[in-house]
C-alpha cells in the first residue's frame, strides 16, 4: 500500500461514499450497490481500487462478499494530517479571537 494508492483511492467521491458506508459496519456487496446506486460492475471496480489500496478487506460470507474498513490505512492517513490540523486549528482560534475583539458576529450581516 503506498500514500499515492490511498489518496488516489480516496479521490473518487463514489469511493469515500463506500468508505462512509462501511466505517458503520461491514456490509455485503448487494448493501453497497443499493445504498450507492451504483451497478455492481462499477460498485466492484471501486471496491477493487479500495482493497487494492490497503483500505477495505473482504471475506467470503457463503455466496456473498462481505467489506470491511481496514483501519490501519485510516491512522496512517489521519497520522500524516496531524501537523495539518494544528495549523486548521490556530487559524480557526485567531479567527475566533479576532470575532470576539470586533464583536462580530455570523448573524450580525
């Protein structure tokens, strides 16, 4: 798995949507393909791209396949925004501050 697999993986809006999906619980392919409205060609393609980037597992559950988020690719992904954040972070605390001292508010336009 490398960081480009994961950010090219994670690109597609379609492909985020099924990440969204199993970070509530695993879920059959036929779960994926309804709550998505994708055809299950292309709900496979994007679960193919998913798996191969490290971010989804499968298991064979008798007929069905059954996806699962892979968390791991997930902390290394939220690992390498920290640094990011903090900065979000500062920002939105001056932004704060600056709001309080004029006495500016959302609601005041």
């Amino acid at each position: 798995m490398s960081d480009a697999a994961l950010w090219t993986a994670l690109a597609d809006p379609h492909r985020r949507a099924i990440v969204a999906l199993l970070l509530e619980r695993p879920r059959p392919v036929g779960e994926i393909v309804e709550a998505c409205g994708l055809s299950q060609p292309s709900t496979s393609k994007h679960l193919k791209v998913l798996r191969e980037a490290g971010l989804v597992r499968v298991r064979q559950d008798a007929q069905r396949r059954v996806y699962a988020l892979d968390p791991a690719p997930i902390a290394a992904l939220d690992a390498w925004l920290a640094p990011y954040r903090s900065l979000w972070n500062s920002s939105l605390d001056a932004l704060g501050r600056r709001l309080d001292e004029t006495g500016d508010t959302p609601d005041d336009t």
